[in-house]
C-alpha cells in the first residue's frame, strides 16, 4: 500500500530543461511551435449566467456516481497496449512492458469543485508506475497530493516550465519539454504536441508549457492531446505519427468564461479523423462539472456523431477502471 509519509524529506528532484529553453530571461513561446494559447479574457455575455447557482451548487448535493473496480489486468501478447481509464484525463497505459500514468488525479474536490464520479481504480491496487506523464498545470490535471503517493522515484515528464511544479514530490527526476521534443525511457518514446489551451496554474504564471503526448513502443503509437479546444495542429501531429489509438476530450465545451477552451464531441470526431487515427477512447467528462452542458450529454452526442459518420466500431467508450487492449 502506497504510504504518504514515505515522500517526506526527500530532496528535490533534478529538473532536465528542455533543450529549446532559452537562455536569457525570454519565456518559451508555445505559439512558435504550432501551438495556440487561449487567453484570459472571457467571452461576450458570459455574466448573463450564474454557475454557481446553475452547476457548482447543485453538484455539492449531487451523490458521487460509479464504483472503484478490482483490478484485472490483462495480460499483453506481443505488441498489444493496454489502455484503462480512470475518470477525467487520468489513464493507466501498458505498452512496451512498462507501466504509465498520464495526468493521475484521484482527488475528491478541486478546491470547491466536486468530483461526482468516483476514480475507477483506487491508488493502491495500481501495478508499479514506471513513468509518469502530466499534459499542463491545471489543477483537475497536476493534482500534487495524487503525484506525491504516485512517486516512487521514477522520472515525470512535463511541458516546459512546469518542473517546479513536480520536482518536490519524489520522483528520480523530473524531464521538461518543449513541442516536438523527444524523451527517450527504456522502450518508449515520449514527443510533446502542441494544442490549443493554456497552462497558467494561477493568474501570475502563464509563462507555464502545455501540451498533449504521443507514446510510442514496440510500433505501436498512443496519443493523449490533454486539454485543447479543435485546431488544425491535429492534421499535423497526424502527419507526423502513425496513431493506433487516441485520448480525445469530448467534455466542458460550455465553460463559465464562455472561452473556446475545449472541444466539443463533433469538434473531437473531426480531430479524430485529421489525426488518422485507428481508434478513439473518449475522456474528460463525467467527473468534474467544468461547465454548463448536462454531465451526460458529451457522450450522447459522441454517440450519435460517431452513427452519422459511420465509425462506431472505431469509437470505444469505456467505463472507468475497465481495461481495454488494442
């Protein structure tokens, strides 16, 4: 069982920069790779509703749904993945005989947000985590207390100028990258994508690299984009990797700022499709509510776009905490 007090006193982590990080005071630019930064200012008409009295109230009454599921699993023949979803972004991966976590967040409030689905796994019935991958800085993302029982003095791999935030919590080391940029562990090769997001963590930082991750091993290829509203940087990233399966969000399309900030289910399918992808595995939706569309209708609408394009064999929701092999 994973004990919180063995990561106190450990010393910090050393921090690999990237190797397109500047060396004077400059901050890197995510939109010199392809990347597009959302900014702060909220849409037109965003006041006109209340998300405290619409969403956030009504949610702290509302009885956490789903179930922790035993662990099962599978075992891999060959090149096979395995791909378990957890709930929100979080994923168990299994390739190239190695154990990854990419965005693990088991916490039950984000700050006054709460979780309304249960993780599909608890912490302690995870496999020995052998890397770790975090997308940005946002909290429903880098969620600290989860990482510090995750580490166990393996190597965490984030986007630029986001090391400071994880170096402390006990990994062997921390590898920061930029778009494009490659980090190599045992079998598995580890590229940082650009998207359409931000990274500030607060309002001060937004200097802070964010991004999705494209792993690789044994000639099979997984894609996690993290948070990103549709941009045309999907047919490049699908230009440049062969995809057998990738994470795509499909939920808070319809946040509070009213910003253009995450994709919707239509919006992913086409991403889909730009990426060229063999199969998609929907996420982010159902355990957080984020924004104002009903918490079961991103699915629902996958569903019925995925009929109108003919590509329901190819789309596989799964329940959190299920293991699926591809």
């Amino acid at each position: 069982m994973l004990n919180p007090f063995d990561r106190l006193g450990k010393p910090k982590a050393d921090i690999k920069k990237s190797a397109h990080a500047p060396k004077a005071p400059a901050r890197p630019r995510a939109k010199a790779a392809g990347a597009k930064k959302v900014g702060l200012k909220p849409a037109d008409g965003w006041h006109k509703r209340n998300f405290f009295t619409e969403v956030l109230i009504p949610s702290l009454f509302t009885k956490r749904a789903g179930k922790h599921k035993a662990p099962e699993f599978p075992e891999l023949k060959g090149n096979e993945v395995g791909v378990t979803w957890i709930g929100h972004a979080s994923f168990l991966l299994q390739l190239g005989g190695h154990n990854l976590l990419i965005d693990p967040n088991w916490a039950k409030w984000l700050k006054v947000i709460k979780r309304v689905r249960h993780p599909g796994l608890k912490l302690h019935d995870l496999p020995a985590i052998d890397l770790v991958l975090v997308t940005h800085a946002h909290f429903d993302h880098l969620d600290r207390k989860t990482l510090r029982q995750v580490a166990a003095e393996q190597p965490i791999v984030v986007p630029f100028e986001v090391g400071n935030l994880v170096h402390d919590l006990g990994f062997h080391s921390v590898h920061e990258l930029h778009y494009w940029e490659h980090f190599a562990h045992g079998p598995l090769r580890i590229t940082l994508t650009p998207c359409h997001h931000w990274g500030a963590r607060l309002l001060h930082d937004s200097h802070r690299g964010f991004g999705g991750f494209i792993i690789e091993a044994g000639g099979r290829t997984i894609f996690h984009c993290g948070d990103t509203a549709y941009f045309d940087g999907f047919r490049e990233i699908g230009a440049r990797h062969k995809i057998d399966v990738a994470l795509l969000p499909i939920g808070a399309y319809d946040p509070p700022s009213g910003r253009e900030v995450h994709m919707n289910p239509e919006e992913a399918v086409q991403a889909f499709h730009d990426l060229g992808a063999q199969w998609m595995v929907p996420m982010h939706y159902g355990s957080f509510r984020l924004s104002y569309e009903p918490v079961d209708e991103p699915v629902e609408r996958l569903r019925a776009c995925a009929r109108q394009h003919g590509i329901e064999d190819r789309v596989m929701i799964v329940p959190e905490g299920e293991p699926r092999v591809f």
